[in-house]
C-alpha cells in the first residue's frame, strides 16, 4: 500500500456476513440487468497507474449489487479528464477572486450550505434540514447534493447517472439582472472568494442530466457482491475478489477499456466451482481482501522457471481463514499456494516491499501476521515447475492498549518499516500509531506509542502525501464522514461531511482529489484536498457528486 505500485483493498464490516447469508440466494436470476450507467452500492474504487509524472487517467469502480436490484454486479471505467472538464466548466476550483458579499444577499440554512436569492434581500429559508425539505423566495435556488432545491422547495433529482454539485462549489447562476452564488465562507459570512458566470437556471439543472454517463468509459458485468478492486503493478489488469461465488475474476485494461473476453458476465478466474482437473479448484472459498504487487516486493526470483522480479502476484485472503498466492504465468493468475490455519475474517492483506512481507489483520484478533513467500525447493530437486509457498514467519502482538481485538486495516511508513498505524474497531476506535520493538524476539511486539479516536465504524485506512506532509484518511462508515489525521502532530486535522456510508477512497496526488465510494447511497464523492496544505484554498469538502443518492432499505 505503501508505494505507488502497489494497492490493497478490505471488507466493510458486514460484508462476511450479509455474503454468507445471501450467498444461498439466487443470484444469476433473470431480473433486471443492470443499466450501464448505475451505480449499484459501489464497494471499492482504484485509480489507473500512469507513466510518471501524468496524473491518472482513469477511476476504475466494482459494483457489488448489495440488494440484488440486479441480476449482476458490475465494473465501471470512468475517464478523469472528462471529469476535469465538467468541473472546471461548472465549479468554482480556482478561488483566485475575492469578492465583497452584503450580508442582506447571504444566507445559511444547517447543513452549511449558502446561497444568494434573486431579490438578494429576501429572508432566510425556513429552519429545518435540507432532508425534511427547505422552502426559498421566490427565484431563489440552492445546490444540493441531491440536485436542484428550485424555489418551491422540491428536490430536482440528478437521475440515473447524473453528477450533481456540492453546497460549497456550485458554480454560479444568474437570476434575471441579478447574479448571485455559492461561496465559500471561511474568512467571515460576509466575506467569500469565488468566480462568477453568466449561466442559467436551466444550464444549471441540466448539469445532472449531462453528468456521469458522459464521463463513462467502459463497463462491465460480474458476479454480485464483490468485495474488492486492485490493479496488476503495470496497471493492465484489474482484479475483482469476488464472494457470492467464491472467485478471482480479472478484467484485462486498455485506454479505459475492459476485456474479459466474453460480452456477457465476467467469470474469468479462479474460484471454487472450477472442474477437478483445473489447476484452480483448490481456491480456498470466498475471498475478504486482496493485494498486488511484484515477486520481487517479497524478494522472490525463480529464472529456471523464467519468473523475474516484475512477474505480477496477487494475495488473497479467505472468510475460513487462510491466505493465498497467485502468480501470473503465461498471462494467466495461477494459484501457487494457499496457507491454512489463520483466524477467519481477516480484514486486510498489504504487501511491504521494504521487509519483504505480507502483512494481515483480522476482525477478532489484536495481533498483526507477517507472512514471506519462499520457492519449493523439493519441486527443483526433481526437476519441476517450482511452486512459490506462503509461510508465516512471527506475529506482531499490539502492547499498551487493552483488548484490541479488532482490527481493520493497516498502514506502513514507507520511511521506516517499524512504525505502523493500525486502524482499530469496538470501543478503541481509534488509529493506533506503533512501534515495532526491535529487542523483542523476531520483533513480535509493537508498542502503542499514541493514538487518535475517529467516528463510529472506522472500515478503511489509507495513507498519503500531500505538499511533503503525511495524513492518514480513515473512513468511518456508521459516522458518515471521513477523518484526516496529520502524522507528525498526530492529531485531527480536518473531516468530509455530508456522507452517508464512506467506505474505501482513492487520492489522486496529481489533482488533490480523493474519490470515495458512499456505498449507503451508491453513489461517488469527489473531494478536493488541496485545502490540507494550501491555506488560501477552502477546508476538505465534497466538489461533486457522481450517481444519484439511493436510501432504500436504510442500511445501517
């Protein structure tokens, strides 16, 4: 997780159980196929890797279909340039104008969001939440997530496919002789910086129509429920763990494309319904998490079997508790070796480069598995296709914190391979920054040298870097926000709001925009970031929304 290259992707807390029980359902029944451009309760999002210094081009999305709305889940490609376009077109990014606002023509109403009337001098809207419903002046408009709240109070849908803007970003209308805007209102409530155009009311709404079909590249059927997405080290094939059929399926990637060399649904991959004599049918059932990388990021080179240290692997881990090893050999992900014997429900795999390890979590234990690949050497001495093995060589016990026995994901510093953060569940709740004790034999004690409490459900933990410093995002999904911890001061430093269920983020460092997957109301969040370390730019929020929020069921 800790290099560019590499990627690694969990489970949200419920995932194990709800495809335990629903994988008895029928899920190839001939309902609705799922439309193209929907978003279907979106598990997990990576970003395309790029020849260095271009930015991504490309946000690769696995549906996993949670309701069985759908007959399937699906893959989705959207093209970031694209994106660019409509958010430069239609949002205020570039805050390089400072403009005087009366406080007559400024108004709030609670979920921070501010707009300006057409007469600029009417009252505020009625107290109350935007979801019980907001009534404005007449000619007034407010930007929501949701859509367009016109002036009679009601909520222009952004539809099926639709990209609506955020409170804080919308970009301008004009209304009659009279401009108005949402600013940005960090330096006083009368005080914003923003730039302004001469659009429409109706330019304005058609925003939502226009949105995220027209940003699409590619999409792609697959089994429901899956639990994850990662990208191959060269960024040309895409894999998808997939539970509700227990298998690996992977999508080859070109210019946005995604080839599975079928049209329909993509089963291409190791599973557990494979036939006796597939080399596969040893796939260990259904699988919680994954990562990527190189067998040289475990210090593994096998020339007499013509692997060389950029041959592409994948781990895996299982609901029953175990770990496996695939290798790419002659185009296609073999599976090398499965290791038994762990606790189930492990919770996130990372591959570390640095030490050469595979690190493991798991939901009800508080200790941290350190896993190393090795080549079968009885397999050479008798002139056979060597088969790489997993073994585990110690386990990291967390100390000076009690009972941490829940544990959801992990983060390395790629600077020194003996601090860990650690993202903690139950009542910790917290990201615990470790030490790893060197005099402690193998090193199987970190010590809790600090920690940090975030919101209720803390699912994801991803580290980066911005301007040289350090934050580590953790989504907290029954929160519904996103925290951002600066790793020198240890401390909190800013939240994204207005979420409804934040599972796994991808940061893209070359636009400081985070896209994260609100799985509750299927849709995608951009957030722009760039506020972390540039003090004229506004704080973390929301820029846009991609999807239209569904709220059916009320999953909690």
């Amino acid at each position: 997780m800790m290099t560019p290259r590499l990627s690694r992707r969990s489970l949200v807390p419920w995932s194990f159980a709800a495809a335990a029980v629903l994988g008895a359902c029928n899920l190839h029944n001939e309902g609705v196929s799922p439309p193209e451009a929907a978003l279907s309760y979106p598990i997990a999002v990576a970003l395309s890797r790029e020849p260095s210094p271009q930015a991504p081009r490309f946000l690769y999305v696995a549906n996993s279909n949670f309701d069985l709305r759908y007959n399937a889940g699906s893959v989705h490609t959207y093209d970031l340039n694209k994106l660019d376009e409509l958010l430069g077109k239609y949002m205020c990014r570039t805050l390089d104008e400072d403009v005087q606002l009366s406080d007559a023509g400024t108004r709030f109403v609670p979920d921070n969001t501010r707009y300006l009337d057409a007469s600029i001098d009417a009252g505020a809207p009625d107290a109350g939440s935007l979801d019980g419903g907001m009534s404005l002046p007449d000619g007034g408009v407010a930007f929501v997530d949701a859509g367009v709240v016109d002036a009679g109070g009601a909520v222009a849908d952004a539809g099926m496919g639709g990209i609506a803007l955020s409170p804080d970003y919308a970009a301008p209308t004009e209304y009659g002789n009279k401009r108005g805007s949402l600013c940005d209102g960090r330096d006083s409530e009368a005080y914003a910086r923003c730039c302004f155009s001469t659009r429409t009311d109706e330019e304005a709404q058609s925003v939502g129509d226009r949105g995220l079909d027209q940003i699409r590249a590619s999409s792609h059927r697959i089994d429901s429920f899956a639990t994850g997405v990662a990208l191959s080290p060269s960024g040309n094939r895409l894999y998808v763990p997939i539970s509700s059929r227990a298998r690996l399926i992977y999508l080859d990637v070109g210019e946005g494309q995604l080839d599975c060399a079928t049209s329909g649904r993509c089963t291409r991959g190791p599973g557990v319904d494979r036939g006796d004599d597939d080399p596969d049918n040893d796939f260990p059932g259904q699988p919680t998490a994954i990562a990527t990388g190189t067998l040289g990021d475990l210090g593994l080179v096998a020339p007499q079997s013509g692997l060389t240290p950029d041959t592409p692997i994948i781990i895996t881990a299982h609901t029953r508790g175990s770990i496996s090893v695939l290798v790419e050999k002659d185009g296609v992900p073999v599976l090398e070796h499965v290791l038994k014997g762990f606790p189930q429900r492990p919770s996130s795999v990372t591959i570390d480069p640095q030490t050469k390890l595979v690190y493991a979590t798991f939901e009800r234990e508080a200790f941290i598995s350190r896993i190393a690949l090795r080549l079968d050497l009885e397999a050479y001495a008798k002139e056979q296709q060597p088969r790489e093995l997993l073994y585990e060589t110690s386990r990291i016990a967390l100390t000076g914190i009690a009972q941490p026995r829940d544990l959801r994901d992990l983060a390395i510093d790629p600077n020194d391979p003996t601090r860990l953060y650690a993202l903690i569940r139950g009542t910790q709740q917290s990201v615990a920054f470790l030490q790893v004790d060197p005099s402690a034999p193998a090193n199987t004690e970190a010590r809790v040298i600090d920690a940090v409490r975030v919101g209720a459900g803390p699912s994801k933990l991803d580290l980066i870097t911005m301007g040289g410093r350090s934050f580590l995002l953790v989504s907290c999904y029954d929160a519904k926000m996103i925290y951002i911890i600066d790793v020198a001061s240890r401390e909190a430093v800013a939240f994204v709001r207005n979420l409804s269920g934040p599972h796994e983020v991808a940061f893209d460092a070359a636009r400081g925009l985070l896209h994260v997957s609100d799985f509750r109301a299927s849709v995608l969040r951009v957030v722009d970031l760039s506020g972390l370390v540039d003090e004229r730019k506004p704080p973390p929020r929301i820029v846009a929304t991609l999807g239209s929020p569904q709220f059916e069921g009320g999953l909690e």
